[in-house]
C-alpha cells in the first residue's frame, strides 16, 4: 500500500464507505461495498489513479476532481440501483 502511488488489487487504493453510526469500514459483502467495487472494476487504469490522486493525496486540480466526483456520481447511482 502507498499513499504515493496507486497500485493495483491493493485494498488500500480501492474505494471504502464507512457506517456513519459506527465508523467502522463497511465489509466486503455489505450491499454499498458490492456496488461500488461493481463500478470499480468497471473503470481504467486513469480514472482509478486520479481517484488515488484525490482520496489519498488530495489533489485538488479540476480535472481529476472532475473525474472522481463522475466516479462517485456512478457509485450512487449503482448503490441506489441495488436498494430498489
């Protein structure tokens, strides 16, 4: 894991949501994390670094912050999808 670099299948690069009651990481098979790492796997190599870029590194130039907030637009999208 390396907060400089984005690697890939390392779990800390990948997306996580956390329970707001508990502050505890949701578990891989929690109906959020399924859906979100759905769209995960979906994205390229660019899209996943520039999300690194901002959730890691909190880059804050527009356009890899356009690009995660496309990302997270997708993630609710996919998490609403599954709650009907």
């Amino acid at each position: 894991m390396s907060r400089e670099v984005f690697q890939e299948g390392c779990k800390g690069c990948e997306p996580c949501a956390i329970d707001v009651e508990t502050g505890q990481r949701l578990t891989a098979d929690h109906p959020v994390m399924m859906a979100m790492m759905r769209v995960w796997r979906t994205l390229s190599l660019a899209e996943k670094q520039a999300w690194h870029e901002v959730t890691c590194q909190n880059s804050r130039e527009p356009q890899t912050l356009a690009v995660a907030s496309r990302i997270v637009q997708r993630f609710q999208s996919e998490i609403k999808a599954t709650e009907k």
